[in-house]
C-alpha cells in the first residue's frame, strides 16, 4: 500500500496469497462473494485459503489457512485463483454456525444452478468436521423438491385424461418380495410412472439403484416410464403424451398376452 488507509478486500486477498505461496487458493466467504454470491454473513472480512498439506505456513490475522490433500483445481477470475463455487460454499458452510445462515447460502447456491449432487459429493469427499447442519439443510431442500415435483406430476396428469393412478404406491410381487413405491402406478394396466433421476440422485450409487429397480420391475411384468423432474415444468404437454403414448401400450400389451 502506498497511503495509509483502510485496504480494500481485493488488497487484502492480494496479502493473503502472498502470505500463503504460490500454490494457495482463495475459498470460503471470500470466494464465494467473487463467484457472485449474496447471502453471506455481515462479518470481518477474513480470507480462507486452501494450500497443500506439506506446507508449513499458519493462519495469521485476517488470514486462515487450510492444509489440504483436496487442493482443487483453481478458477481464476480477475488474477484471484478460487476454489469452484461448491467447495467454496460449503467450506464457508462449515465454519458457520447457524442454521439461518448456511440455509440461506445453500439455497442461493442451489438457486445458481449448483446441483444437489455437487453438494453431497463435496460433503462427502472433505472432513466431517462442521458437516451436520449443511448436511441437515440440504435433506431439506432435497425434501422440498420432491414434494415440488409430485405436485407438478399431478398438474401433467390433469392433463391426460388418464385414469388417477395410485400416488406413492408399494408393489410386491405374488410371494410378497418388495418391488418398488412407484411414484404413480397404473394399476389397471400395470404401468409405473417414476419422477426420479433427480439432479441429487445422480452418482454411481443411485444409479445402480435405478437399474435394480427397473429389473425388478420388467420381472414383474410392469412397464415403467421415467421423467426428469424439470421437464414437468419446461414441457409438460410433451410429458403428458409420452404419458398418455405409455399408457397406451401398457394396455396393448396387456391385450395381446
């Protein structure tokens, strides 16, 4: 600095990386603000930085250090080398200690277009320390949308024509073994309708998970249609034709056995 005024962030992130070396990688609060987030907490500015784990250099002033073996690879913007806005966020979410505040965060973030997917993954892959409540909110939001999508179901079915299928339905074949709860099942013609593949669900676990449960249903003898929760907003004329198109040959296949 060349005056004695007050520094500015941008001064003071400048500082921070000088302080932490070359391999250093700004995230937490003050990435998340040059990512172009709001909803951050009112507080003194500090700069979290991530560097890798043999480095020796500690958390000094407005500066906090992280040694870490997940050293991400950085977005750069404006000469500032950031951490991508999910490890950014969360790291921020788990030195946060309210509620209100991580809820309010995650959202925005969510809102932006991070995937529920992302988040979890993140979560999982660092440290469980200061996990619980970002983990806590984010069942919440993952409860919220599947309450979102099933209404938004019923509003496409409404447009069908189609008999009401059975919302939410268990079926078990003859000898009593678990199939699937079909998010609607047409039971007259033994169609299930799955809103499932949500953006969270994705990942090598859930996926397998899927795949099982469409084997249990082609055993069984039921066909099964599946929509993205998003296109029973952006197209949901189309997805009442495909609904109306499956239907149709549940009941011809039925006819002809």
């Amino acid at each position: 600095m060349l005056n004695s005024g007050e520094p500015t962030r941008r001064q003071l992130v400048d500082a921070a990386l000088l302080y932490a070396g070359p391999d250093a990688v700004v995230t937490g609060a003050a990435s998340c603000r040059r990512h172009g987030l709001k909803m951050l907490p009112d507080s003194p500015f500090l700069v979290h930085l991530l560097v890798p784990l043999e480095h020796k250099v500690g958390s000094s002033g407005h500066v906090i250090i992280e040694r870490t073996t997940r050293l991400p690879q950085a977005v750069v913007s404006s000469g500032v080398p950031l951490a991508p806005l999910v490890r950014s966020v969360l790291d921020e979410c788990r030195r946060l200690g309210s509620r209100q505040q991580v809820s309010a965060l995650l959202a925005e973030t969510v809102q932006r277009g991070a995937t529920l997917s992302e988040l979890f993954a993140e979560l999982d892959a660092g440290s469980s320390r200061g996990t619980a409540i970002p983990r806590e909110v984010l069942h919440r939001i993952v409860d919220g949308a599947r309450s979102a999508a099933e209404v938004d179901a019923m509003k496409v079915w409404r447009m069908t024509g189609l008999p009401e299928p059975l919302w939410n339905h268990e079926l078990r074949d003859e000898e009593g073994e678990y199939i699937a709860t079909a998010d609607g099942y047409f039971a007259a013609v033994g169609l299930a309708w799955e809103i499932d593949s949500y953006d969270f669900h994705f990942g090598k676990q859930q996926d397998a998970a899927t795949v099982a449960r469409n084997a249990r249903y082609a055993a069984a003898g039921i066909v099964v249609l599946q929509t993205l929760p998003s296109r029973l907003r952006t197209e949901p004329e189309r997805v009442a034709a495909e609904l109306v198109a499956a239907h149709r040959a549940a009941l011809a296949r039925n006819r002809a056995a």
